[in-house]
C-alpha cells in the first residue's frame, strides 16, 4: 500500500503565495485558490478521492505505468548509434 504522512511538520506549513503559481496555469483549480471558505469548500468535494482507499486503487495503474516508463528509458537509453526521437 501507499505510505500516508498524518502529520504535516511545523516548518511545512502552505501559504496564499505558494498557489500563485498554479493560478497563471489552472486560476479556477484547487490548487490556485487562496485558502478561504471557497477552498474549504472545494477541498471537502475532493477528499474522497484521496482517501486510503481511492489512493491504494490508482496503485496498480501508477505501476503498471512506471514500469512501461522504464522500459521505455532502458529501450532509448540502448541505442548506441541512433539518436532517439523525443515526444513533447
């Protein structure tokens, strides 16, 4: 299963300025939202979807898709005369 941290450490601690950077790239999502009564709010509609039970269903597939990554990195990385093509 998946290692959960309860407890978040003093020095860690997330402020209004550390979101800006989400908003230029998603200003509606969670992540852009200074923390508020409208953060709350959307952070309640979301939790489930971390819970222990939701994150230990995406293992499989967070595997399943590490390992065709890795395969992928050792195939380019065994080219020796080739440069391999890269998708962006």
């Amino acid at each position: 299963g998946a290692v959960y941290v309860k407890d978040v450490p003093g020095w860690y601690r997330k402020a209004d300025s550390d979101r800006s950077a989400f908003a230029a790239v998603a200003p509606r999502s969670l992540l852009a939202l200074p923390m508020g009564p409208d953060w709350a709010m959307q952070r309640r509609l979301v939790a489930p979807l971390f819970s222990t039970s939701s994150i230990d269903s995406f293992l499989p597939l967070v595997h399943a898709k590490s390992l065709e990554l890795c395969e992928l990195w050792r195939t380019r990385a065994s080219c020796e005369h080739e440069v391999p093509e890269q998708d962006v």
